[in-house]
C-alpha cells in the first residue's frame, strides 16, 4: 500500500466522521439531544469509526483495484420525534452531512486555486474534493440506509407510503445492486461537479 493509498484512506475517514458529526449537531439544533447524549459530538475519530465500513473495507478495495473505494462511519442516532416537526427534522438532519461534505469540497476547491502545492499537498487537497463530493452524492441516494432515503420519505406524501415500505424490506438487495451497478450512473454527476469546482 504506497503514501497516496494511505493518504486516500485517511482523507475517506476524516470525511466520513465530519458528515455524521453534522447530522448530530443538526439533530441537536433541531431538539433531538441523542447523538450529544451518546458523546457523538466529538470530533476524535475513535467515536465514529466502523473498523469494517472506516478502514478494513476501504483498506480491501484500494490493495485490491477496485475501481471505485466505499466507506463509511458509525450512522449517528437521532430520533425525528424529539424535534418539532419530525417529517422534515428527519430530512433536515440527513442533508447536513452531504452538505457539510460538499462544504469541505468547495473549501478544498478554493484553496486549489488560491495557492501553489507541492505534488504530495495536491494530491492530498485534490483527494479531499473528490472524496467530499462523492460522498454527498452517494449519501443522497434514496435508499435506505443512505440519507437520501429520509429526504425521499419526507417528500413523498402518505399515499405513497407503498413505496416506501418497499424501499424498506428490500433496502439491502437494493443497496448491493446498487454498489455494483449504480456506480455508472453517480459517476459523471461527481465528476461533472468536481470539474465545476476546480
């Protein structure tokens, strides 16, 4: 495994703890103390990492070739009923994580353009836009349990609640199907962004 893997992995950890750490400071905000209660404020990585999704799975893919690198963090629990309004707390407190991805991107993105890198600093800034964006654009998938999935069902009015319990009892067939083959379909969005950014 050679720096720049290392450096990728590291840069997919970071990003994946600061996106749940903004669905649980959202959550707070919003009257859902949860994630604050169970110390998922923090911003010390060990709190939020999952060894299979933060490091052993990425660590696979990248040794391996994979041709595209998944991770993720401990999901942050929130329960919508704590807030005032639970439909759209629930999908306010899902959009704060990709947004606060596609925050870091943009900051990335900027500082790429406001000052000259060594190779290894460019190659460490550009990891954190790619990463950030693919993150945000992953996440807002509907499907459960990706975030996209509450902003769906916030959406979605009761008589379309078919839908949702589909979406539901076939979430992880859908989701596997989706890594696999979804890919081609996210892909030019996250490149498309990235090359608006930089």
């Amino acid at each position: 495994m050679n720096i720049q893997n290392i450096i990728f992995v590291v840069v997919l950890i970071i990003s994946v703890v600061l996106h749940e750490i903004a669905h649980g400071y959202a959550a707070d905000k919003l009257g859902d103390p949860t994630a604050r209660l169970q110390g998922r404020l923090s911003l010390n990585p060990l709190v939020h990492l999952d060894w299979l999704g933060s490091v052993i799975l990425p660590f696979l893919l990248i040794v391996s070739g994979a041709p595209f690198v998944l991770g993720w963090a401990k999901p942050v629990p929130f329960n919508p009923y704590n807030m005032k309004n639970p439909k759209w707390g629930g999908a306010i407190v899902a959009i704060a994580g990709p947004l606060t991805n596609i925050a870091i991107a943009i900051v990335g993105a900027i500082t790429l353009q406001l000052f000259s890198f060594s190779a290894g600093a460019l190659f460490f800034i550009t990891s954190v836009i790619i990463t950030n964006i693919a993150l945000a654009v992953f996440n807002l998938v509907p499907i459960p349990p990706l975030d996209g999935h509450h902003i769906l069902y916030a959406l979605l009015p009761s008589r379309f609640n078919h839908i949702k319990d589909f979406l539901r009892r076939y979430s992880f067939i859908i989701l596997i199907i989706f890594v696999v083959y979804g890919w081609q379909f996210i892909s030019p969005i996250i490149l498309g962004l990235y090359n608006i950014l930089v």
